[in-house]
C-alpha cells in the first residue's frame, strides 16, 4: 500500500512538472506582435516600420532593451534611427522608478520633450507614489506638455492653463504656437499662460540676481577685509593682494592633487577642508616674507609701495605660469555639489551658498579677534596712533608684520573659496584687486563696518547692472559713481577716528 501512494505520488509530481514545462513553452499574447515588428525595423516600407515603432512603444515593456540593443549594435543607420526613440522612451520609464530622485526627475523631463502622448498614463501611475515634491512637479508639468499636443481643445486649454499656474518656462514655446490658433479657448487659456509664466520668471531672475550678487560680494568681502586691515593699519597700498588670493587658491590646487595621488578615492572629498588652513598659511607665509623683504622699507612711501608690489604682483603672476600653466581646475567636493531649488525657476547652487557662509562665519570671527581679544586690542591700538602705542610698550613693528600675514592669509582664503566657483589660472588674483580696492575706499580706510558695507553694495550693483551694459561697462559705471561718491564723501562711508585720522 505504501509502495502505490509512492509512485501515485510520483506519478503526479511528473505529470505537474509536464504541464508547467508546456506552460512555459507557450508565448505570451503579444510575443508574435512584438517579434514580428521588431523584424518591421529592418522594412523597406517607411509605413511599415512607423507601425512597427509604435506597437513597440505601447509595449511600455522596458525588458526590451536588451533585445533592442542587440540590434542596434549590428544596426545600419536607418535602423538605428528608427530604434533611437523606442529606446529613449523605455529607459525613461524604467527610470521613473530609480531609487534615485535626480534619475527620476530627469526621466520625466525627457518624457516631456519627447512628445509621445503615451508617456502621459506612465507619468499619472508614477505620480501617485512619487514622494519628491521637485519630481512631482516635473512629472505634472511634462504631462500637461505633452497633453498640448493632444488635438483636442478642451485638454488643450486645461493643460494651458495648469501650466500657467505651474510657471512653466518649458512651455512657452508651445504656448505661443497655440496662442495663434483659432479656437478661442485655446488662445486665450495660452495667453494668460504666458501672462503668468512671464510676470513670475521676473520674480525668479530678479531673486537669482540679488542671490548672485550677494555671492559675489561674500568673495570680495573675504577678500578686502584682508585689504582694508593692511591699508588701514599700515597704510600700505599693497597691489599684490590678488596675487595673494591666487597663492591661496594653487595651495587647494595642490592640496587636490596629493589627495588625489596619495590618499585613497573614498577621501578624496576631505581634501577641500584640509585645503582651508592649507591656503591660509601658505598665502599668510607669502606675506610674511614680502613683508619682511620689501614693504618694512617703504613704509610712509605709498607712491615706492604701490610700484614695489605691483612689480611683485607681475614677478607672482609669471612663476604661477611657468609652474602651473595658463588653466588648472579644482573638482568641488561631492557635498557642495548640486544645489536646491527654493521655487520655479530659482536654483540656489551649494557652492554660492557656502561661500556666503563661509563670510558670515570669517567677520564673526574677525570681529570676535578685532573686539574681544589682547591681540585686536593692540592692532586697534596702532591703526589709531601708532607714536603712542609705541611709547605704551606695544611692538608696532610685530603687530605690523603678523597684520600683514593675517591679511594675506585672509586672501588666501578668498582663493581657497573662488576655485568652487571658478578655474584657477595665473591672472585670478588680477580680476578682484581694483574692486576690493574700491570696496575699501568706498567703506572706509580701515573701518570693518563700512567694508562690509561697500562690498555687498559694490556686489550687488555690478550683477544688477551686468545685464544690461555688460560685465566691462558695468565695471566702467561702477568706477565713475564710485569716484562721484568719494567727491562728495572723500573719507567713505565710515571716516577714520581717532589722531591718526586728525593728523
């Protein structure tokens, strides 16, 4: 008895396994259509193979893509352009469920553009899982782009409308083709579109404006605090205070390619932290030793230091040359990379954002060190009479050279923060020194409060009138309504006080 249930038992589990095989063996529903318009590629008959491209695009099955592939490597040119959007369109929507965010926003851009209504249901199925709020509003507006194409007024004119109120730019385009049409509900739901898209982009750029300028102060504050506490200490015009920054943004250089050499690629991000205290000594140790050889005898002769460190800043500029070459680029870290996006049409990159904190954090610092320390009470002490400081004990020779060390230093940060913004290349230190020039005068000599004044002034003027005359123009205007405000306050926003100001 036992024997029998055994080989029944047998006998079944052979006659499952049978069927199954038989069930494995039989294709699918649309195996035939899809084999035989995958042969319709390679058709004679342009009919015949649009046919064929759209039974594969309704598919919507990216499990083709091998198959595709295939074909294409062995493909003649007609063939390969016939399976170009096939392709396109089934890694998107393979990518409309990436993991990654930035993969998935970037895959319902391309749907948009690409103008295949069928894209519309894949995007309306993604869009009701989709956690990002940025995706969700690229997949909503690349479904109402492609919904423009769909001939129907009454879609038309609500996809117009959605995207007025979505503030998209992508659409203008379309937009304005529809705003010609006939049919006065499309014309019109496209015109207020544009209405709105238009009156919110001026919103947009004038907020990425006021964001650019306040970068760009931050950069030539960091760099004229430098300048301003030289000048104002010492009184020495030190025209190679470019140059300084420039020392400070080759020691990242540097600092970048022994990392890159030496340390091992899942450390490579650190090397910009480490780069920082790297281009401050490097830059301070420059200063140092020009303030040693060169500035401690000019000292009282403006007209002597102004040529002696400009003829410094030349002999920088040259060894920078023949050492590094023309151009070398700094990669930013992974963290600063990207950006975030504050609402339609505003970007705000990582980078800019950090070199606007790394100013806030550099004048708490220095105030901190001006204001609260032994040390900033002495370097206050000289800037505002030196004869009687000395005669009090203070080494006005000491605080002289450390001044002018922390300065460059001060520079050499501001490099240190430009390569994330920009190359490094011999003649960078020459594209700041006369605007962080105008920054001191404008605030100040001498006064941290009207540096920072001038500098976010001077910033936010020079983006604000590039646009419309051009980055040199710009800069020419900027020069004459400076030299108009000095004619009418010749001492900058905050005057010098104290003896040395009265004498």
């Amino acid at each position: 008895m036992t024997v029998l249930v055994l080989i029944l038992v047998a006998a079944v589990s052979l006659l499952c396994g049978d069927l199954q095989g038989a069930a494995a063996d039989v294709p699918s529903p649309s195996s035939p259509d899809v084999d035989q318009a995958l042969a319709d590629l390679s058709s004679d008959d342009a009919a015949a193979r649009e046919a064929a491209v759209q039974v594969l695009i309704e598919t919507g099955d990216p499990s083709l893509l091998p198959r595709l592939e295939a074909l294409r490597s062995n493909a003649d040119r007609r063939l390969r352009l016939a399976l170009k959007p096939i392709g396109d369109l089934l890694k998107n929507k393979a990518k409309l469920s990436s993991p990654t965010a930035d993969d998935r926003r970037s895959a319902a851009t391309d749907l948009g553009m690409l103008g295949r209504p069928i894209a519309v249901a894949w995007m309306q199925q993604a869009l009701q899982h989709e956690p990002d709020r940025w995706v969700r509003y690229t997949m909503e507006e690349s479904i109402n782009l492609l919904q423009l194409s769909i001939p129907d007024a009454a879609v038309q004119a609500a996809a117009a409308r959605t995207l007025g109120k979505l503030h998209s730019q992508n659409a203008v385009p379309a937009l304005k083709e529809l705003s010609g049409r006939p049919n006065k509900e499309v014309a019109l739901a496209s015109r207020g579109a544009i209405e709105q898209i238009e009156s919110w982009g001026s919103w947009a750029n004038a907020i990425e404006t006021i964001f650019r300028g306040i970068s760009l102060s931050s950069i030539l504050l960091i760099m004229s605090l430098g300048l301003a506490i030289v000048f104002g200490l010492m009184g020495v015009i030190n025209m190679a205070h470019g140059e300084l920054m420039m020392v400070g943004a080759y020691a990242t250089f540097v600092t970048q390619e022994s990392f890159r050499a030496h340390v091992s690629p899942d450390l490579f991000d650190y090397y910009f932290l480490l780069a920082m205290p790297a281009a401050f000594l490097v830059a301070a140790a420059f200063g140092l030793l020009l303030e040693a050889t060169v500035i401690r005898y000019l000292y009282g002769r403006p007209l002597e230091t102004m040529l002696a460190t400009w003829g410094v800043s030349l002999i920088f500029i040259q060894a920078a040359r023949v050492y590094f070459g023309d151009l070398t680029s700094v990669s930013a870290p992974g963290w600063l990379s990207g950006g975030f996006q504050m609402m339609v049409g505003v970007y705000l990159p990582y980078n800019r954002l950090f070199i606007i904190a790394l100013s806030i954090l550099i004048v708490l610092a220095l105030y901190a060190l001006l204001f609260r320390s032994a040390l900033g009470l002495r370097v206050r002490a000289v800037m505002q009479n030196r004869n009687m400081s000395a005669c009090l004990g203070i080494p006005t020779r000491k605080v002289d050279a450390y001044t002018f060390a922390f300065g460059s230093g001060l520079a050499g940060i501001a490099g240190w923060a430009l390569t994330l913004i920009g190359n490094v290349d011999p003649g960078l230190g020459q594209n700041y020194i006369v605007d962080s020039f105008m920054v001191v005068v404008t605030g100040g000599v001498g006064k941290l409060a009207g540096t920072i004044v001038a500098a976010f002034g001077i910033g936010g003027l020079n983006k604000l009138l590039e646009p419309s005359f051009g980055a040199v123009y710009g800069k020419v205007l900027i020069l004459v309504l400076v030299i108009l405000f000095l004619q009418w306050r010749p001492s900058g926003l905050f005057a010098m006080k104290g003896r040395q100001a009265e004498s």
